[in-house]
C-alpha cells in the first residue's frame, strides 16, 4: 500500500521557489538519505520492505523509476511518494539523463529494512 502527495500552492512557500514542504513535524526519529542514478546504469537496490518505516522519495531532478509492489512508478519532483511498512519496492534506476532524490524513513533502525529474495523468501 502506498500514498502518492502532489505539490500543491499550499505546499510551496512563497519565498523559496522550488521547493516543496509536505507532512508535519515532529517525526523524529528519522532517516534520511540522498541518492542520484543515470540511465545507463543497472539498478543497484535490491527488492526490500521497512517493517515499521514509512518511507518518503523527494525527487529533486530527473526521474526515478521506483517498483512499489511489482509495478513501476515514473516519479518526478510533481509527486512525493509515501511508501508504507511492509510494503515492497526498490530503486530501478532513471527514466531519462540524471536523477537526484531524498529518501526520508520515519524509523532510523538499520533493523527496519528487510532484503527480499526474487523468490519472495525474506534473505
């Protein structure tokens, strides 16, 4: 199960272009991590679930080819996808040239994060 967020006026403030504010505060502790791919390479990330983690992609250029439950999902700074706990997904690559983004967890454990097999057994 996922959630997609669409930038909206009301999460752009006025006094910085471009940038984007969604969800609340308070959400500690958390995780966040920074990630750029290109077209040409293979994908690096292998299918993975959090057990508690919601987890939050902010594309700042480019973009991400993201599986989420076996379908894949072109996504672009327009949409913050919202992954939830248990939920499998990875990190295919970039659609077109170069892809930044920020990936933020809702749960900083290094045990959250779950490897799954091609074959659906947990690694």
């Amino acid at each position: 199960m996922y959630k997609k967020h669409k930038k909206t006026e009301k999460t752009v403030p006025a006094r910085i272009p471009g940038f984007g504010y969604w969800g609340g505060t308070g959400i500690t502790p958390i995780g966040i991590s920074y990630g750029e791919a290109h077209e040409e390479e293979e994908p690096k990330d292998p299918l993975h679930y959090r057990k508690k983690s919601r987890v939050y992609f902010i594309i700042l250029k480019g973009t991400l080819l993201l599986e989420i439950e076996g379908e894949r999902n072109e996504c672009t700074n327009e949409i913050v996808y919202e992954i939830f706990p248990e939920t499998p997904y990875r990190v295919l690559g970039s659609l077109k040239g170069e892809c930044v983004w920020i990936a933020i967890n809702t749960v900083n454990d290094p045990e959250d994060k779950v490897i799954v097999e091609k074959n659906g057994k947990e690694k």
